[in-house]
C-alpha cells in the first residue's frame, strides 16, 4: 500500500506492490483515480535521485517502501500575459 497525497489535500490509498510497480504504472493508476493526465502530473515527491525520464524504474527502485507517502504537484495554469 502506498499512500498520495494530492493537490486537493485528498489521501489516496494505493495497494501496489514496490517491488512490482513501476512509476509509469502509478501514473497510470492516479489518472484513473483522480482524472490527472499524466502530462499534468508534474512530480511526485520521491525520497531518492529521479531522472524525470524513466517512468520504467521500480517504486522500490526509488526508495518508495509499503506504506510511503508521496505528495502529487500538478501545474498551476492561469495568471494574465505580462504580469
């Protein structure tokens, strides 16, 4: 079980396996859960060194242990030009 938190300040509790699990796969999985595309999925808080390019590395590969809690950031769009 991992646990996100996300922008809405809403804990989400996912029964994956770390050792199984790939960072892509729990992209995946939160855009199922809460509709947050996968390109809007900014970063996740990960305990260890990340290369943003390889979505194809463990959860435990990248420190992430049952019951870790990640916090989900998003892009903030809005704002008006020139400001």
């Amino acid at each position: 079980m991992v646990f996100i938190s996300s922008p809405n300040s809403r804990t989400i509790f996912l029964n994956l396996n770390p050792k199984t699990t790939t960072l892509h796969f729990l992209k995946q999985t939160l855009h199922q859960q809460i509709q947050i595309p996968i390109s809007h999925q900014l970063h996740l808080l990960i305990p260890s060194n990340y290369s943003h390019h390889d979505d194809s590395a463990l959860l435990s590969q990248l420190g992430i242990t049952h019951y870790s809690t990640l916090s989900l950031h998003v892009p903030l769009r809005g704002g008006s030009p020139g400001t």
